[in-house]
C-alpha cells in the first residue's frame, strides 16, 4: 500500500493543522510507538499463529484506518498519542502477513513469494514517497491531503484482506500433525460418549466434552509453549547464532531510532517554514539504495561464517559514521546524504544476519527466532527511549540524542570488529593445523613400506 505522507509525518504535527510543537512530537507523541509496540508484540506473535494469520491482518488494515482517522480528523496531543498507540498494533501486526503468504503456498513457492512480496512492498513504499514528494514540491500539496490519500491507499488494503482465503494450518499451534492428533482423540471421545450415552443424560454428556475440549486445548496450548521454549533453548545453543542474532537486535534498536527521529533532526537543520521538505525522495532514495545493497551482497561469493562479524563491524563503523555527521553538520543535503548511506548500510548488515541464521533453521524455528530478535531489539529501544528522551532531568537536544546513537552504533562496531577478528584469527589457525596435520599423514603413509 501506498502512504506518501509518512515522510511528511513531523512537518504535518508542526504546522497549521495539528500546531504541535517539537517538544511535544518528539517526547510525548513519538515515544509512545516504541512502548505500544514493546507490550503488545509478544501476544501478537502468539496470537497471530493461535488465530492462523488472518484475523490479525484485518486487525492491521483496521488498526491503519484508526491511524489515519486520528491524523487527520482529532486535534491534540493525546489523540495524537493514540495514533502512535494505534500504529504500535500496526507494526507489531506485521508478522502475520509473511507468515500468511507462507501457510496458503506450497514448500517448493517459499523462495520466490518471498521475493515477490519483499518486492510490491518496497515498491509501493518507493511510490508513495515518489508520489508524497511530487505533490508537495511541484503540486504544492498540503500535507493534510497526502494523508487523505494514505487513508484511502489503507482502507483499499483492509477491505481486500477481508476476501483472504482462511488458512487451514499455522506453524505451531495448528500443525498438520497436531490436528491430526486432535482428530483422532476427537473422534475417540465422540466414541465414549455415544457408549456412555444411555445412562448419561444428554445434557451432561455435552458437558463433559465442552469441558474435555477445553482441556485438551490448554494441553496443547502448554505444549507448544513448552516446544517454543526449548527450540529457543536449542537455538542459542549456537555461538555464531548468538553473535548474528546480536547485531540483528542491537542493529534494528538503532535504526528505529534513528528512523524514528530523523525527521526531528532535519526539521532542527532547516525548518519546513524556510524549506521545501524533500523527505520523500530521500526516503525513496534510501530505500532502493538498502535494496539494491541487499540484493548486492545475496550474491557475493564469500564465506559468510568466517568473515561476516568482521563485516558488521566494518558497516556498523560506517553507520556510526554516518550518524556522526548527520549530527554535526549544518547542510542539510549532506545530512540527507548520510541517512541515505545509513538506511541502505542497515538493509544490508540485516541481509547478512538473516540468511546466517536462516540457512540452518527449519522454517518453525526461524519463525520463532525473528519473533525473539525483535522482541529484544523493541525492548533495548524501549529502554534507549526511556533514557534518552523521556528521562527529564536530561532534557537532552535532538543534537546530542543523535551524538549518542551515533556512539550507540561505535559500541557496536568495536564488539563485532573484535569479535570478527578473532574468528578469522581462529579459523586460519585451525585450518592451517589441519593442513599440518594432513601434512604429518601423507608423510608417515609415505613411509610406510609396501606390501609384498
């Protein structure tokens, strides 16, 4: 779906319709997405496979709709503190659309729907701030009307996801093998109470399997919940699972901070009353630059095992860079330029990080493993939020906010750079104390004589 007024999303708070100013956008408004979507991710992730995906879909498209009717329709900073809290369920509802996709098609289909999917959403992404910038720069369009044209793109959205197909399976909760079970003990206790059923009244029968019913879904609701956490357990057994799983947290806490408050900062560099705002081509900019990088690196020939923490640490230092001076510089255009090499430096570490862990995953546990990931990366943005904006004695500038993030991403150059170091260093050790070993070996069958 198209939304052209996201890159506009600052400027619309500050101007004539909402009359916010930026300490309010920016510590009372915006901190309440990343607390919305920290307590409600973890139920939605459950519910979304509880419910088989499409329930939680429309509750994204009607969750859309609310934060557009709030945008555009209600003053004040509490309204505009819902829409956030509307919009936390939007992003945490995310999860539910790829994992829809996977449970209607076939194994063989996973690789190339993927890549579609990832495709129409950069491109509609792309085409609405393509669209949102074209409006405003040479249609001179105000931005309350890039965000009617959002909230009809979102309500096209919801009412297609009504005509979704309902899945008949779901990765943990209704698996082809647990329904299987479920039937046949269904079909056992419809045996019992037919047996039971000429001295058992018609109406307790019908409370004995109600409340047996209900019984067996807790089991099963148990046991998965037991199977998730000891697939966790498994899981993180893996210590390169650990470090890319690391920088996928670390990583995505920092970019959506970065992202969050960006505009923020190019309002602080030059005010959309002095400038014509070009947020949009940038994001659309930033966003192909991140794909065609991701795209880049799905095809270099390296061993990803070996060298790929040294390489997030080397893009983590080009990413603190660039955060560095998007801080200290006073040209917005070159400010622009360093989100641009940002966004697309982020797309492509978190490239990386994903087919690491996913190459060795069954399909269940990478599920569970992106759930766990960006649980912990909403959870570390949450406590950066709380400490960096929200903590009142600090009362910190958007300009040193953004010194800290840009020292929030060295921290985490410094951790990989080391830790890629040491795994090339070890991993050149043991091959070349194989090489010897196999050396030693030819040399000793060499030796040996022949037999006669």
């Amino acid at each position: 779906m198209m939304r052209p007024s996201e890159p506009f999303l600052t400027p619309y708070l500050t101007g004539s319709y909402k009359n916010l100013t930026i300490h309010q956008v920016s510590r009372q408004v915006y901190p309440v997405w990343t607390y919305s979507n920290f307590v409600i991710l973890i139920p939605c992730f459950l519910l979304t496979d509880y419910l088989r995906y499409k329930p939680v879909i429309i509750l994204q498209g009607l969750g859309y709709i609310a934060t557009w009717l709030l945008l555009l329709f209600v003053p004040g900073v509490l309204a505009m503190q819902f829409m956030q809290a509307t919009y936390g369920i939007v992003t945490a509802s995310e999860v539910g659309y790829y994992s829809y996709i996977y449970s209607v098609i076939s194994l063989k289909y996973y690789q190339r729907v993927t890549s579609y999917c990832r495709s129409i959403t950069l491109v509609g992404y792309t085409c609405g701030s393509v669209l949102g910038q074209l409006l405003v720069s040479l249609g001179k369009v105000h931005y309350f009307y890039l965000n009617v044209i959002s909230l009809t793109s979102v309500s096209i959205a919801f009412l297609t996801s009504l005509w979704l197909p309902m899945p008949q399976h779901s990765l943990f909760f209704h698996r082809r093998d647990v329904q299987s079970s479920r039937a046949e003990e269904s079909s056992t206790n419809n045996i019992e109470v037919l047996q039971d059923s000429s001295s058992v009244s018609g109406s307790v029968s019908d409370g004995f399997t109600i409340s047996d019913a209900r019984k067996r879904d807790g089991n099963i609701f148990l046991k998965v919940l037991w199977k998730l956490l000891t697939d966790c357990k498994e899981c993180f057994s893996s210590a390169q699972l650990i470090s890319f799983s690391l920088w996928w947290a670390m990583g995505t806490c920092g970019y959506y901070q970065v992202a969050s408050y960006v505009q923020i900062l190019w309002s602080h560099k030059e005010p959309s009353k002095n400038f014509t705002a070009y947020n949009g081509g940038v994001d659309a900019v930033a966003t192909l630059a991140g794909a065609a990088a991701s795209f880049a690196v799905g095809h270099v020939r390296l061993d990803w095992s070996v060298w790929g923490e040294l390489a997030l640490g080397l893009f983590s230092s080009l990413n603190a860079g660039s955060v560095y001076l998007m801080d200290m510089t006073g040209n917005i255009w070159v400010c622009y330029a360093c989100y641009v090499v940002f966004k697309s430096s982020y797309m492509q570490l978190i490239t990386i990080c994903t087919f690491q862990i996913a190459k060795n995953l069954t399909k269940e546990r990478y599920a569970l493993i992106f759930g766990v990931n960006t649980f912990v990366a909403v959870a570390l943005q949450s406590i950066l939020t709380a400490v960096v904006i929200n903590t009142k004695s600090l009362n910190l500038s958007i300009m040193t906010q953004y010194f800290i993030y840009g020292s929030y991403f060295a921290v985490i150059a410094l951790i990989f750079l080391g830790r890629g170091i040491y795994t090339v260093v070890y991993m050149k050790c043991i091959k070349k104390e194989d090489s010897i070993a196999e050396g030693s070996l030819s040399e000793r069958d060499a030796d040996l004589p022949e037999n006669i």
